[in-house]
C-alpha cells in the first residue's frame, strides 16, 4: 500500500443512521466547529428508517454552517454492514482519501473526529480505530455495562490470540479507513450483519495494513441497541476462526482475499522438494515449467544450474525475472511455435488437475519433449485420508488449496494417474508420495517435527491412502523414443545422461 501525501487528504464522514430522528442533529451538531473546513463531505446513510431521519438529514444539509453533505436512503434496510459498504463505496467513488465512520446515536463523540484522524498524517497506517478499552476504568465510568465490558474484553483476547494482534478492542464502531486499503480489499463480500467490523479488521490486517488505535471517551444513554448479543460473539468467533482455516486453505469464504499465485512448498517432502531433488540428479538440461506462477520453483531449478523457459496462463510480477524466458499460454491448447521443443526436462507441477482435458496436455507435453527426455509430473491424491472422510460423511466441499482447491476440474487417485499417464504415452521410472502440508497449516516447532515424522512413516507404510500428493518421474514409452531416435543424426550426451 502506498502512503499519499497527507498534506492533500481529502476527509470524508459517512453516517450509518436508522431511526435515529431523536438523536442525528444532536449528534451531528457536536462536530467541532473549527473541524468542519476539513471536511471535504458528509454522507448520512438513512438505511430505510421508519421515522423522519431522512427528511431531517436534509434539514441539517440545508444549512450554512454544516460541511457538504449528501443524504441517501436505502428504499430497503440494508443492515450495519450493508449500509457501511453501500457508504464506502461512494466515499470511494467521489474521490475521498479518509472516511470516518460516525454513528447517528451519539454513543460515540463526534468530539474526538480530530483525533481519530490525526495518525494518518503522522504514520503511515491503513485504519484508526477509537478505543474504549485503552484506559483502565473509562468504560465502565462511561456507563458501560458489565456484561457488555465482559464480553467485550473475552471477544477481544479471543480476536488476538487467533489473528496475531493486540488491539485493546475489536469491537467499538468509531473507525476511520484510507479509501485506497478499501479499494484492496473485498469489503462489499462481508457479511450485512454487526460481524461486518470483525472481518473488515481480518481483511485489512491481511493485506499488510497497520491499524491505530486511539483513546475515546465511553458514552452510554438511552439509545436503542439492536445488537443481539449472543448472536454477534457466535458470528464474530465463526468470523476469526473461518478467516485463519481460509488462509490456511479450507473452505472457499468469499471475503477472504485469495492470493494471485502459488507459493513455493517449503520443506522436506513437499511436492516441490521432490521436484527439486529429482532435477539435482540430472545434468544442466533445458527445462519447461509449465504453469509456473510467479517462478519460484524455476528460480530455484535455474540456481542448480538448468536453463528454464515458464509459461502460465497470466504474466505474475517478477517471472521473467526468474526465468530465462517466459511466455503466455492457455494449457488447453497446444503450445505455440514460440516457445519451442526438444526441452529435456518438462515440469508440471500441480497443473493437470487443472485441466478439462488432461490426457490432451500430457500428449502436449510429449510433443515438445526431446527424444529420451522426462517429464516431471505432481498431482494431489483423491485416495488421501481426507478427502476420504470428507466424502464418506457426506461433509464434500472445495478449500482454497490442497486436494480440494476449488480451481480443480479433475481428481487423480495413484491408480487413476497411472493409467492416465500411460494412456498419454509414458512410462514411469519413479514415483514418490508426499505428506500433509504441514507447515501450510501452522504445524512447525517440536510438535510439527513429531507430526511430520509420524506422517513421513505412515506415508510409507501406505502411500495411496496417506500420500497428499503424487510424484511421478516420467518418460516417452520406450517405441516412441526408437521412432524419434531414427530422425536424430548425432548422439546427444545429455540424452543418455537422463534417459536412463
């Protein structure tokens, strides 16, 4: 994210009301005076109010004294997070840098709008959030009762400990955001509900974004609540729990970001660790990774001293410069003329599952192998335990990664690979299972060590069902290379170095 120059700031206040008629003037009269020039524009967000509080934001809009302000009403009740995006959407549309977010309710100070915005022109942040909870007693001196502050205070170690944070309180509704963090994150795919706030927090946390936290005062009079208690701890505890099993690869949640590329596998027995030790065998070859990301895995293949050309279907940042040549290609096609054969190495790394015709790019990968060259294919396994216990208790569905990635068209079984891969024209000189990723899930430290170990012999004792993913050493069947040999003129070290 990249900090604006905050001398040009332009300050936007979204007010989210709903039968508020009783309290928005009085509310909105307490922005301090000498605050308002800095206000580029109001909105209040009428959000289907059965009393006067559109047609009284109107009056308030009318008057000289008062900043621009915009009044909106929702012909239906959008809800406390509906009607904040239905806000920032227009805070963003009309070209806003801050947006404020004031309650019509006046529980919280409008008072302290110069403090809450104060952080973005002296550090580069993504969020400020007001804070009842900063100062030991001023919430329950503000009126703040007890089982409010209880839970409070629960929900918020809960919130930190599960996300890495140490905010003083997930839960108070005085926020202001940079437009341009709202503009990087899914905020209009979360929830219409109260829970809005917790995965907003998630989504800028995730995307690198710092968050502030300044002291507010604490106010409770005799506004009306429509918060259902119980049902907002469940939501924000499902929220925080669905968020960390998402980037850790389960479910599909839509409000959490999806990463643009593949990482790397990290450690021992990963499908990219077997890859790499495969190619370690091998004499400096000329390599094809198809669908290779951001070129991670190239860059390392390159580093042990083979020459790698990449292709994917969409050019990532940094690829070219991880590989020796890149070139962009839809793998369901045949591969263009550009970007050559006679490689001696083909890899394809978690790509076939990919794939509506899988068989057809297997003969793809055959064609622009050299005669006695290999192919290095990795595929999850559909046998594998999980899967597996998915399926029998009827609990199916698509995770974010992993065996049951939503961007998979086909799933292999070892049997079913095999058959597939001969049926394509191979043979198969080596096959390797991995283990469960656990380093993606967090497992890492003495435990982690325990649990891989455990995994690793299990993997051995029975690949099909305990295998993640397969590994497969292949190459051209053996009278194919005698028919491709008749036409080579001169005999290719390199040939008989991994034809083997």
């Amino acid at each position: 994210m990249t900090q604006q120059k905050t001398a040009a700031l332009r300050i936007g206040i979204v007010v989210v009301a709903y039968n508020a008629e009783t309290t928005l003037h009085k509310t909105l009269d307490r922005i301090p005076a000498d605050f308002r020039p800095r206000i580029e524009e109001v909105f209040i967000c009428d959000d289907a109010s059965g009393d006067q509080t559109f047609e009284l934001g109107q009056v308030w809009a009318a008057r000289e004294d008062t900043p621009r302000t915009t009044v909106i009403r929702h012909t239906k009740n959008l809800g406390y997070g509906g009607n904040q995006k239905a806000a920032y959407r227009l805070a963003i549309e009309s070209g806003l840098d801050l947006v404020v977010l004031l309650h019509a309710d006046g529980q919280y100070a409008p008072e302290s709008l110069p403090d809450i915005v104060a952080p973005f022109f002296t550090t580069d942040c993504a969020a400020v959030f007001g804070s009842r909870m900063m100062h030991p007693g001023a919430a329950k001196e503000g009126g703040m009762p007890l089982y409010k502050r209880l839970g409070n205070r629960v929900l918020t170690t809960f919130e930190n400990k599960v996300l890495g944070t140490d905010l003083t309180e997930f839960h108070s509704g005085y926020r202001a955001y940079r437009t341009d963090v709202l503009q990087a994150i899914p905020f209009e795919a979360n929830s219409d509900g109260f829970d809005f706030d917790t995965q907003i927090i998630a989504q800028v946390l995730h995307a690198g974004g710092k968050i502030v936290e300044v002291p507010i005062p604490t106010y409770y009079g005799d506004e009306i609540c429509y918060v259902d208690g119980m049902k907002y701890a469940k939501d924000v505890v499902r929220d925080v729990l669905e968020y960390r099993l998402a980037v850790q690869g389960f479910g599909t949640s839509e409000w959490v970001p999806t990463p643009d590329e593949y990482d790397f596998k990290e450690g021992d027995g990963s499908s990219h660790s077997l890859i790499l030790e495969m190619m370690a065998t091998l004499p400096p070859a000329r390599v094809l990774d198809l669908g290779c990301s951001a070129g991670l895995l190239a860059e390392k293949i390159r580093a042990a001293g083979h020459t790698v050309v990449g292709v994917d279907a969409i050019e990532l940042p940094h690829v070219r410069e991880r590989t020796d040549a890149f070139h962009v290609a839809d793998l369901e096609k045949p591969l263009a003329p550009e970007v050559g054969t006679g490689f001696d190495v083909v890899i394809a790394g978690d790509i076939i599952e990919h794939l509506a015709r899988p068989g057809d790019a297997l003969r793809e990968m055959r064609r622009v192998l050299r005669p006695g060259g290999q192919l290095i294919l990795s595929v999850p396994n559909f046998g594998h335990w999980y899967p597996r216990f998915r399926v029998a208790f009827g609990l199916f569905g698509y995770d974010r990664r992993g065996v049951l990635d939503n961007t998979h068209l086909r799933f292999f079984t070892r049997s079913t690979l095999r058959r597939t891969v001969r049926r394509a024209g191979f043979d198969v000189l080596q096959e390797e299972a991995t283990g469960l990723p656990l380093g993606t899930i967090g497992a890492s430290g003495g435990f982690g060590a325990v649990l891989r170990r455990i995994d690793q012999w299990l993997v051995r004792v029975r690949p099909t069902f305990f295998g993640y993913q397969n590994v497969l050493r292949l190459t051209p069947h053996a009278e194919d290379v005698v028919k491709a040999s008749i036409e080579v003129h001169e005999p290719d070290p390199l040939s008989s170095a991994i034809g083997a």
